[in-house]
C-alpha cells in the first residue's frame, strides 16, 4: 500500500486551543512519568507541561497546581519545576505572580499554511491579524557549495546569490529563511530592498520567473549556536528544518531557488492530510480498480 500526501500542512502554533477536559485521567498520569537518560529532567517537565497547555488540561486564566504538588506528581525536586515554569513563563505562556501562583496566560492563534504556499509571509501573516516584518540578516554572492550547486544545477563553485532573512510576526521572530539563487540569473537582485519588498514579486516582475512546482522536504533538527541566537531559542532547541527547490515550467524545469528554512520547534506542528493508493490486483485495470 503506498501513501501519497497531497497536502502537507504545517499549523505554526502561535498558540493553543483549548479543548475537552474529559476523558484525560489515564493520558494525564502518563504525563507526569519522567524517564532516565540523557534528556534533562528540566526539560522533560517542560515538555510536558507544554503538552498540557497546548491540549487544553488548563485554560485561560487557570492556575496551575502548586510547585510542589507538580514536583509531587513527577517526582523530583524543586528545581526542575522551577526551570520548566521559568521556561514558559518567558515564552509568555504562562505568569508567574508571587504570593498568588503560576497562571495561564492568553491562548495564541493557530496559522494554517498549506506546504508550497505561493502568497508572501506577510500575506499570511495580515490574515491571521499578525504585523509581518522581515530582516535581511545577510546579503552576499558566494561560490556555490557542493548541496546548492546539486540544487540549483550549477557547477560547483559557481557564483550564488545568498540571502538570510529572519521572518518576524508581531515581533516574535519565527522563521530564519536562507536562500539561495543563480547570479548569473538574477543580476542586481541584491540592489534592490529585500526587507521591504516580496522576493518572489521581484523574481517574477523583474526577471519574468514563473515557478510551476515546488519540491519541500521537513526534518527535526537541533538549532545551532547562529540560528537559535537569530530565533531567540536556546541552543540545541528543536526545530523544523524545510528545505525546498522551486522550479519553471516544462520543458526545462529550471531550478529558480533553493531554501532552508529553520521554523521554531515551540511554534510549529506538522499533519499531513493525504490518499490512500493500492497497488493493482492481478487482472485489474491499470488504476487499480476492480
């Protein structure tokens, strides 16, 4: 049986939704059982309790259960608790108010983008009542290295235009975008304000490209010192990594672009929505059908 995806959605939650209560009793104590090895007990409380605000155990404006009945619960010290609710407190998940408690603070919209989403991040982002805001982090053209020059179908060390901009909604940095095109096809693209205006609108007003199909691959990566300082994160922070090619038209499907993306682990989950193909039975048609 072979499984297409025709739609990969990523839902970048800026947020959580609030859901049933109910039913949770079992999943809860499995919640709170921390394991032995290499990951700190810090962060697995975290991670946890990160589950549990996104799953709705505790909504808006609850308060959570008292450092030391949570330390009760996973049992361990203070400390880890501590650590964890220090964590999401600066991620503005929760505050912490002394004398009074740790509470729940507002939930955050969920954005819906569709895998080869064609319109601008600040589209996206005025749709979902976000202020877009881009930062050119660098701007050079750079000898091609051996993974762009495959991508983009240029010898190796040919020259390639390198562009990483840091995308930021309502001042949360999100996503750290590193690109990279053909400079012999795209002469002066650098001269122009890539902060201000849509790379794509350029590539397609300025220099006639039409992108007829994009190739994305995800994976879960562990941030770097340069992009976890960029996105605000710790290092060794997991992320989600795209990598895409974007490419013309028939019959020569130029590569137009190349890019990784590096997307906040804390901010990004992934579905998949798909069909379901079978392969064709002996004296079946050629589409597999009775």
């Amino acid at each position: 049986m072979a499984i297409i995806a025709d739609n990969i959605i990523i839902n970048q939650l800026l947020g959580c939704d609030s859901s049933s209560r109910a039913g949770r009793t079992g999943h809860q104590m499995a919640r709170y059982r921390l394991e032995s090895g290499p990951t700190p007990l810090h962060h697995q409380v975290y991670l946890s309790l990160s589950a549990a605000l996104d799953e709705g155990e505790w909504r808006l404006g609850d308060r959570l259960p008292p450092e030391r009945e949570l330390a009760r619960r996973y049992g361990c010290s203070l400390i880890p608790v501590r650590r964890a609710l220090d964590e999401l407190s600066r991620e503005g998940r929760l505050e912490r108010i002394r004398g009074r408690g740790t509470f729940v603070l507002r939930p955050r919209p969920r954005l819906e983008v569709e895998m080869g989403y064609g319109g601008s991040f600040a589209d996206l982002m005025r749709m979902h009542g976000r202020h877009p805001e881009t930062r050119v982090v660098a701007s050079r053209i750079e000898p091609s290295g051996e993974a762009v020059a495959a991508a983009l179908a240029l010898p190796p060390g040919a020259p390639a235009i390198y562009l990483e901009r840091l995308r930021i909604a309502s001042g949360e940095p999100l996503i750290l975008e590193q690109v990279h095109l053909r400079a012999a096809r795209f002469e002066g693209l650098l001269d122009h304000d890539l902060e201000r205006n849509s790379l794509y609108d350029l590539l397609i007003e300025q220099y006639g490209v039409v992108i007829a199909r994009v190739r994305e691959a995800i994976e879960p990566v562990l941030l770097r010192a340069h992009e976890a300082y960029l996105l605000d994160q710790p290092s060794d922070r997991p992320a989600l990594l795209v990598e895409g090619i974007a490419y013309g038209p028939e019959p020569d499907h130029e590569p137009i672009e190349f890019t990784r993306s590096y997307m906040r682990g804390d901010r990004a989950h992934l579905s998949f929505e798909g069909r379901i193909l079978r392969p064709p039975r002996p004296g079946a048609g050629a589409a597999g059908t009775p």
